[in-house]
C-alpha cells in the first residue's frame, strides 16, 4: 500500500476520526455506525492499517488526551470494568483454594463502583467470605466480597460479591 492511499483515507477523508466525538473534532460514530463503515471498508478490498488507527488508536488517544482533564473527575480515570477484572487478580492472592481440580466463575451479584480510579493509582484487593456451600456432589460454591481500595482514599473503588464454584479432585 502506499502512503499516498493512506494519507488520502486518513487525512483527506477523515477515517481516523469516525469514532472521535464531535465535540473533540472527530464524527462522533458509534460502534454500530463504525461497523456498518468497516464492513462498507472490507468489501472495497482497502489494505490499510484502518481498523488500528481509527478504532483503536481514536480510542487511546481518547482516553490519554487532555480531554480528560475537563472532564468530571478532573483527570483520566480508570474504566471501572478494567477495575472490576482485577478481583480475579487479588481474589487468588488472598484466598487459598487447594484440594480441587477446577473453578469456575459463576458471576457476581452487588457489583457497585463508588469511586473513579485516577490513571496511576495504586489499588489492593481485600476479601470476606460470606457464604461457602455445598452446590452439587463434588462441587462447593463460595461467595467473598471483593473490596478493591485505592491508596489514600476513603471511599472504595469498587465492591463486588464474587460467586465461584470449586470442583472435588
């Protein structure tokens, strides 16, 4: 490819910034409108980096920019998801399962974000069983409350009943 195709669907068209909001001089398209361009894109035979730098590199820039700054925390934050997924992280560093040959997740139940993590913070994990159970023959089910804290501050970042299910060996 060269870069003269590139620079022409970049720059010329616009294509890197479908997926900016509007009010950060991009298109404002969301994931739908994106993926009607991209198959649209896809039956063109277009061999461009497009789908890393319009959806992904957007993206980035987005949650790096200073846009951030103007926003309602004040700062870039972390998504609270990404907070959540770090529960599976913490929950095996405090708690010793042994004695099975699986687990699984089962899902959680009172899942609550109650404060942003600003980008660079320091976090930990603490745990409280509140229910352990025998589910099936061969399995138990526990339930521990995962607390993910932020270093310094009051209020947690999220709290999250974490249902998992352990099978006998």
């Amino acid at each position: 490819m060269g870069s003269t195709l590139w620079d022409s669907l970049a720059g010329d068209l616009g294509f890197a910034g479908l997926m900016v909001p509007e009010i950060c001089g991009g298109s404002g398209l969301g994931a739908v409108e994106m993926a009607l361009v991209l198959e649209e894109k896809g039956r063109a035979l277009a061999v461009v980096p497009f789908f890393e730098t319009a959806v992904l590199g957007a993206q980035a820039l987005l949650l790096a920019g200073s846009g951030a700054k103007t926003g309602p925390f004040g700062t870039t934050i972390a998504h609270g998801y990404l907070t959540l997924s770090l529960a599976n992280l913490f929950l095996p560093q405090i708690l010793g399962v042994r004695g099975f040959s699986a687990g699984v997740n089962v899902g959680v139940d009172k899942l609550r974000f109650l404060a942003p993590v600003p980008v660079g913070s320091r976090i930990r994990g603490k745990g409280q069983i509140l229910k352990v159970e025998t589910v099936k023959a061969g399995a138990i089910q526990s339930v521990v409350r995962m607390t993910i804290e932020i270093e310094g501050k009051d209020k947690p970042a999220c709290v999250v009943d974490k249902i998992s299910r352990y099978f006998l060996e």
